[in-house]
C-alpha cells in the first residue's frame, strides 16, 4: 500500500511540475519584447518541444542571432525545419534563407526555392521577393522574368519596397514584362515615398529624361537630392548640382 500511495505522490508531483513549465506562449513574446531572453527561452522550449510551431519559429530565431542562447545556426535551422514542416510561413522564410546563404545547412538553391514557394503561395511578401529574385537570376529553377514579374508584383502590391524597385525595373527595361515607363514610375514612387534612396534615384531619372512622367529637372532634382542625401545617386548630368561629396552610382 505505501508503495503504490507514494507512486501516486510521486506522479501527482510530476505532473504539477509539468504543469508550471508547461509554457505561455503569450508570456515569452511579451519578455521576448522586452529583451527578457532568458524568460521568453522558459517559456517556449516546452512549448518547442511539444510541437508548437509558433515556439518551434521563435527559438530558431533566438538560436539564429544568439538571444539568450549561443549563437547556432544549425540549431536555429532545426527549429525553423520543425516550424516550415508545419506550414509557418515564417519559419518557411527563413528557413529558405539558410539553404540560399549555406548557414546551418548546406547550401541549396533548390531547397530555398522550395520553402520560399511554400510562404510566398501564403501570401508572405518577403518570400514573394526572394522567389521573385530566384527566377530573375536562374538559381534554383530555370531562369523566367515573367515568372520573376509576377512574384514580385504580388509583393509590390503589399507594400513590398525592394519588390517595388524591382517591379518598376522590370517595367523599364521591359524584362518579363511590356516595357511602360509609366508602370515603371508608378512602382519607383511608392517605394521611393517609402524613403527608398534607390527608388527615388530612378524616378528623379525618369523626370530627368522625361520617361513615364513629363520632363521635369526641378523634380528630378527634387528626387535626386533626396537620394543623395542617403549617398546614392543615378549618373545623371544633375550630380555636379547635389555636391561633389555624393558617391556616384552610373547606372543601376
């Protein structure tokens, strides 16, 4: 008898303890805000560990930039593979990343492309623009621009900066896409109105050269002067008037 009343203890006791470290997901991203590691780590390797692919992201984020752990980036793709395996988008991102890097893992073109198509058909613009750029340079999957156009089109019309500048290059150039110059202004001034100094290097180019918009030297100026002032500026015969000081980009 007292041995089965003290199994029965025993097990109650574990099973209490389990339940204090049982995890709050909602605890540990509070401290992870706050830059409590060392709690938000409490709180989700339990969770991790139990399968619960929101922990699963954020311990391979924490492993990935050393935040109270030290810095593993193989370990950091463990976690992000248990996470992606799962459906989240996030950790398919980033788990995307360390195959096209080679960091944690070896590195794979086909494989990043792989977990990028998983979060960029979720809708996840940052893999929208990575896979955009897969197809834009052949690396993973055969070379297509229009099959770059299109993803970085449903990432531009997010609110994507950089799937912006690369949508209104495309348009310039006529890469995968109808060249319009009109197009290619419209998607350089929603980034540049983001403070992209890229984006409004190129459109101070189109009003320099009258291309997409009227002529305009004020408000090429105006554009350019903006992307100086980040050190970036488009050859243009207005850079004497921005400051010998601006570094020189010919071309883009």
């Amino acid at each position: 008898m007292r041995k089965t009343i003290s199994s029965l203890v025993i097990a109650l006791m574990l099973g209490w303890a389990g339940a204090v470290h049982a995890g709050d997901f909602q605890k540990g991203l509070e401290a992870y805000n706050a830059g409590d590691y060392a709690t938000a780590l409490l709180e989700w390797r339990d969770l991790a560990e139990q399968g619960d692919a929101s922990a699963q992201y954020y311990l391979g984020i924490m492993y990935d930039y050393g935040q109270g752990v030290a810095q593993d980036y193989a370990e950091a793709v463990k976690w992000y593979r248990l996470a992606a395996e799962q459906g989240n988008a996030l950790a398919q991102t980033h788990l995307g990343f360390k195959y096209k890097i080679g960091q944690g893992v070896a590195q794979d073109y086909a494989e990043a492309v792989k977990w990028w198509r998983l979060a960029a058909e979720q809708g996840t613009d940052l893999a929208q623009l990575f896979l955009g750029s897969m197809y834009a340079n052949g690396q993973g999957v055969a070379q297509d621009h229009a099959e770059a156009a299109k993803w970085y089109r449903l990432a531009a019309e997010q609110g994507d900066a950089s799937a912006q500048i690369k949508l209104g290059l495309m348009y310039e150039d006529g890469q995968g896409v109808a060249q319009d110059y009109a197009e290619a202004v419209k998607w350089y001034r929603l980034a540049a109105e983001q403070g992209y100094a890229e984006a409004q290097s190129n459109l101070g180019w189109m009003y320099d050269n009258g291309q997409g918009v009227a002529q305009d030297y004020a408000e090429a100026v105006k554009w350019y002067r903006l992307a100086a002032e980040q050190g970036y500026v488009r050859w243009s015969h207005f850079v004497g008037q921005l400051g010998s000081e601006v570094k020189v980009y010919p071309g883009v």
